[in-house]
C-alpha cells in the first residue's frame, strides 16, 4: 500500500528533475516569485542538514553578497536567495572542504539566530533573567527581551563571556552535529553532483518550501498554495 501511494510521487520526480542514487548528490535550482532556490539532498538528518544549510549559505556570501533564507528538513535544506542568484556558477568542490570548516562555521553562526536562541537557556539556567515573582511572571516575549539585551551587551562588550561562548558551544556540538557534519562532508566530497534546473519546485523539495511557508502569513492559506503547487508539478 505504501508503495502505491509514494509511486506517483515518485513518478513526478523522475519527470521533473530525477531521482538520485546512493553515490550521487542531488541539487536543484528554480526561480519563483519569491527569488531563486537552491535545494541540495544529503538524506543525512535535520541537525546535520541545518548545518549544511548555514555552512553552504555563508560560503556562497563570501562569493556573491546575499541575504538568504534557510530552511531544512530530514532529506535536506533550502537556499532562498535573491532572484538570478548565481548559485550554480559560484558552486565548487570549495564547498565540501574542511579547510577552515570551523571558522567557516563560527562565522555563519554570528549571523544566525541559532546562539542567540541556545543563549535563552543558558542564561535562564545561570540565573540572569529574573523570571518574576510568585503569581505575576513574566511572559515569554518578556524573557525573550530580556534575554536579548543581555546577548547583545556580551556579544558587543564582552564577546569572551563564558555563558556566550557554552551556547555557541552547545549550538556546535548539539544542535549542529559538527562531528557528523565534517564526516558528511567527507562522504559528499566522494559523490557525483548532479545539478538539475527545475521550472519549480520537485515534489522532493515540496516538503521544504512548506517547510518555510508554514512559518509566514498570507492571504492564501497554506493548504491552498500547497494544492495548488501539486496541481502544477501533477499535471506535466
């Protein structure tokens, strides 16, 4: 029964871009009204995809200045760059090495929210937001606030602080799986890239363009965009 039902999905992906093999690595490009998207399928994990994520969109901005939208899923991320980004021409073998993978790493981290969120936790667990008293506490944009300040005055100020650098740390280790992301890097650096352009999104990328999509407002509801997206990609 599953079989029947994942085989026209299958299908479609065939039709549309292909369906990688084990030793290949399949990366897709399109344009849409919201700008130009890269999706890359490691099949490796959220955590370690997420990385990929931030890794690869800070070593393309260090080619071609861009604001990027990351998003990521168990089968791989998305890139949402601006419109004519070129993604496919700025691409190399670069982007699998290890060479400066943590500083690389660090530095896409100080233009991510990923520390500044672990940061939360680890502040609340020191102490350093007071978190109201006994019937009247504070609300979670009120912590939030509170916790952002805070992370601003040591990054600006005290950028050795010690609570900063166990949640850049936390963020590494954990949420990043820097050891697995540098073993997968090694295992991407020995398959075949094979690049598709696509005229929208697949049905492999579906998932991550809802993925991001589910995160905005709009006067479209979700489920409509969605239908409507498969109607298209159903019909060629």
């Amino acid at each position: 029964a599953e079989i029947l039902t994942i085989a026209p999905i299958l299908a479609a992906q065939q039709r549309l871009s292909t369906l990688p093999t084990a030793d290949e690595l399949l990366v897709e490009s399109c344009q849409t009204r919201e700008g130009q998207h890269l999706y890359v399928f490691p099949f490796e994990g959220r955590f370690v995809h997420e990385g990929l994520g931030f890794l690869w969109g800070y070593r393309f901005a260090k080619q071609k200045t861009a604001t990027f939208t990351i998003s990521v899923n168990d089968y791989g991320f998305e890139i949402l760059g601006p419109k004519d980004y070129p993604y496919k021409e700025l691409f190399s073998n670069d982007f699998f090495s290890l060479e400066h993978l943590e500083a690389d790493i660090r530095a896409s981290l100080n233009i991510s929210e990923l520390t500044q969120r672990k940061f939360r936790g680890v502040a609340q667990v020191a102490g350093l937001v007071f978190k109201g008293y006994p019937g009247s506490r504070k609300t979670s944009s009120q912590l939030q606030v509170s916790t952002s300040l805070l992370y601003e005055v040591f990054t600006k100020y005290e950028p050795d602080n010690l609570l900063l650098k166990q949640a850049e740390r936390e963020v590494l280790q954990d949420q990043l799986e820097t050891q697995r992301l540098t073993q997968t890097l090694g295992r991407l650096d020995q398959r075949a890239v094979v690049w598709q352009d696509t005229q929208r999104p697949s049905p492999l990328a579906f998932p991550l363009l809802v993925e991001r999509l589910n995160s905005r407002m709009s006067n479209e509801t979700l489920l409509e965009r969605i239908q409507r997206m498969k109607d298209q990609w159903e019909k060629r």
